[in-house]
C-alpha cells in the first residue's frame, strides 16, 4: 500500500501519522505539501493530519480546505481511495465539502486534551474491521473545535446509513450524539477528531488504535 500525508503550514502532527503509516504498511508515506497540485502516482491512502493549519485562523481548517492540493485528494476520494482526515484534518474534510457537518467550539469554550474512551459503532469499514463491535478502546484527543455538529435530517441519515463509526464513551466536546468519527458515503474517507496516530505503541501506553492502521493497510 502506497500512503501520502499532506502537510500544511502549522500542522504539527504529519510526522506523527507519517509513521502509524510506516509501522502499518512497511513504507515511508510521501509528505505532499499542500501547494502541490496533484499526488504521487498510485497512492493507495491519504492522510490529512492535525493540528493547527494555517493556525486556524478564520475557521478551522477553513483555509487548508481552499489549499491546491485538496482538489487532488477530492478527486482522489472520489476515485475509491482511502483518506483519513484526523482532529483538524477532520476540519479540512468537512470544511471541503468530503464530510458533512461542521466542528465547533468545545462546550465548555476549552481545550481538552487527555485520553479518553470511544465506542466503535461500526465494525463494517476497512478503518475498523479489526475491531468488535461496540468494542471499547483508549485514545487522545487535543483539540478546541471538536464539537461535532449537523442538522437533525443529516445525524439520522449518518445513523441510518451506518456512517458513524466512533462515538465518545465519555462526555468530552459536547459533539451531537456523542460523533468522533464519521464516514462518507462511500465509505472511503474517514473523518475523527480523536489521534490515533498517538495511541499506536507500548510507549503511547496502549496500543489500541493500531488495528485501525492495520486494517487499511490490510485493505
């Protein structure tokens, strides 16, 4: 499998996904800067990684979404290839138009970052298909806007259609429903607010996210 990782400036965490990429895949991922206009050939998987791009500035993620190199990760997307959008590059996906739905400003109007518990809701998706159903696992979350929000019609639709794969075990953001993480329609792109890049080896502490990169890399 063929991984990139867009880099944009004020993300802080490409590095950090490049190897949950590296240790899933064998590979070093290609670091694509986001005034390239089109990805390497063959790329299989798409990372579009936290934290910060453009310092969020006007809305998060907001300006990272108009970047040249998003058109190539839509069409990309739209081609069956996996991306995986995590805490602000989840922003950029809904902010692009690849998610619905926006995320705002954490009930509470603070930053939350510690480790806390999701539920994964679906086990059918290529990124969870080595987890049990409504398994419970560990995971950092660092963020300021991860109040995950849609309309009514749309939350439903998203339940119906089995499109949300992550939920919060715990209160954290406020999010509606208690969303982490969201699929699109075609079951491709992966949008989550939590980091499992940083949950991945004895050193993070557990290990509980790596199924998540096994199972694409299986894919």
């Amino acid at each position: 499998m063929k991984t990139a990782v867009i880099v944009f400036p004020g993300s802080n965490c490409d590095r950090d996904l490049a190897v949950a990429f590296e240790q899933a895949t064998g590979q070093a991922p290609h670091m694509v800067w986001h005034q390239e206009t089109s990805l390497p050939d063959g790329i299989d998987l798409i990372g579009v990684p936290g934290d910060f791009s453009y310092g969020d500035y006007l809305r998060s993620g907001a300006m990272a979404a108009q970047s040249p190199v998003m058109r190539a990760v839509s069409d990309a997307a739209a081609d069956g290839r996996y991306v995986l959008g995590i805490c602000n590059g989840f922003q950029v996906l809904t902010e692009s138009g690849l998610l619905p739905g926006a995320l705002m400003r954490n009930a509470g109007i603070s930053f939350v970052c510690r480790d806390v518990k999701l539920t994964v809701a679906n086990t059918q998706s290529a990124f969870t298909n080595l987890y049990d159903a409504g398994e419970e696992i560990s995971i950092p979350v660092a963020h300021h806007d991860g109040n995950y929000f849609a309309d009514i019609a749309t939350l439903d639709r998203l339940e119906g259609e089995g499109r949300v794969v992550f939920r919060y075990a715990e209160e954290v953001n406020g999010s509606a429903r208690n969303i982490a993480g969201i699929l699109n329609e075609g079951g491709n792109v992966l949008g989550m607010m939590p980091h499992p890049e940083n949950m991945i080896e004895p050193l993070h502490g557990k290990v509980d996210c790596m199924p998540l990169f096994e199972g694409l890399a299986a894919a």
